[in-house]
C-alpha cells in the first residue's frame, strides 16, 4: 500500500525507490545545514545526480533548496544580517540574468575548479576575508554565485565563504546564508522554468520533499542553538573546506576525463 501510493506521487521517470530516497536525504541534508549552515544541498544535489535525469537535476534541486532555506529563513528571521540582503538580490538577478544567456557554453569541470579553489581561498587567505566586505560588495558576491548556480546548482560553499563567522555571530551566518540562498535559488528556478521546465508533475514530490525538509531544518536549528560558538566557527571552517576539496577533485575529474 505505502509503494502504491508513492507511486501516484512519483513525475514520470523516476523510480518509486529512487524517490523515496529522495524523501529521507530532504530530511537529513535540511538537518546537516540547519545545524551548520552549509552541506546540505552540495550532498543532496551530488545523490539527485545518481537518481534523476540529468535535465530536471538544477530546477528540481532548485525548488527542495527553495523550501529548505525559506522555512530556515522563517524559524531565524531575526538574526538576518538585513544589511547584506538587497545588495546581495541586485547581484543574483544580474548574474542569473546573464547565466541564462549562456548555461548551455560555459564547461562545467572547469566551473568547478574554479568554484573550488575561490572557497579554499576564501577560508584559508590570512589576510582579505569576504566576511569583512563593506554591504555593497555583496552585490558583486550575489552576482558571481547565481551565475555559477545556473551551471553548478549547489553554490552552498560559494555564497557561505562570504558569510565566514567574523564577526557575524553563528545564528545570524546561518539565517544569512538562507535567506541568500532562498533568493538565489527561486530566481534559478524561475530562470529555467523560462528556459522549459515542466514544474506541474513534479509539485506532489517537491512538497513531500520540503515538508521533511522543513522538519529536519528545525532538528538542525535545535543542535545550533547548543552548540558552543568556537565549536561551530571550527565545524563550519572544516566543513567549508571539506566541500570545496570535493567540488575541486571533482571538476579536475571532469578536466582529465
């Protein structure tokens, strides 16, 4: 009975077993960055890419990180470091604008090695850190990230180097780096909705998908709430670097393949 009507959920061309693994990693990735604020969707976004056609992957992928970011957005709207916000949404519409112009040129190895190096860069420079850009600069920031987001999807890492804990505290990196991604991926989606994607047979398993998503998002914020502030700085340094040490193998793999 459960398969049965997993199944009447399930868009075309897509496994009732694949979806549902799609359920529980919603749940367990919106939990991995409620607590620290990136990861989730660089892991959800590599498991999407073993289970769904390569041409809903960036929209489909774009929508469950719509709703796992709002509802973090909405739960820690308060520590939202306002200020970086609007400049951020200038930058993103300029750089989604022009990364539909050109998604189907740009080769996606060497995005990545590019992508990769800056965030290590990011973390480990000892002297220019984009946490401590003036707010206008985060135009620049919102433009470079959608425009990379449009070919890459999780631009997590990318957005989270500049949101670095120095001097924002871990609740307001958090709730930043949401509302930044919110934005982002609704202008990505809204992009390739444009550009064709079909959204209506997906809607049934994208609200599952966010409802679990949502539910892990507040298990997550409970762990940041107890979580020491040196602790978190460390966890979200190694992290940071973690990811991009993956997204630069990966885009070398891609190079010499």
């Amino acid at each position: 009975m459960p398969h049965d009507i997993l199944s009447l959920l399930v868009p075309p061309g897509v496994a009732p077993a694949s979806a549902l693994a799609l359920l529980c990693l919603s749940f367990f990735t919106s939990a991995l960055t409620g607590a620290l604020g990136l990861g989730g969707g660089v892991m959800m976004l590599a498991a999407m890419t073993q289970l769904l056609p390569p041409a809903v992957l960036l929209p489909v992928h774009g929508v469950v990180q719509i709703g796992s970011n709002l509802g973090r957005s909405v739960l820690m709207r308060r520590d939202i470091a306002r200020s970086l916000v609007l400049p951020f949404l200038l930058g993103s519409v300029a750089g989604v604008a022009l990364g539909a112009q050109v998604v189907d040129l740009m080769p996606r190895p060497a995005m990545l090695v590019l992508l990769g190096a800056f965030v290590l860069w990011s973390v480990w420079s000892p002297r220019l850190r984009p946490a401590r850009l003036p707010p206008r600069w985060f135009a620049a920031a919102g433009a470079l990230s959608s425009f990379c987001t449009m070919f890459l999807g999780a631009t997590g890492p990318l957005v989270a180097s500049f949101l670095v804990p120095d001097p924002l505290t871990r609740q307001q990196v958090v709730a930043t780096h949401a509302a930044f991604m919110t934005l982002q991926h609704g202008l990505k989606v809204f992009a390739f909705t444009a550009l064709g994607f079909a959204i209506m047979p997906w809607l049934p398993m994208l609200g599952l998908m966010i409802a679990l998503g949502f539910v892990g998002t507040m298990a997550g914020r409970a762990l940041l709430d107890r979580m020491p502030e040196h602790r978190f700085a460390r966890a979200f340094k190694l992290v940071l670097t973690a990811l991009a040490l993956k997204i630069l193998a990966d885009g070398v793999a891609g190079l010499l393949a």
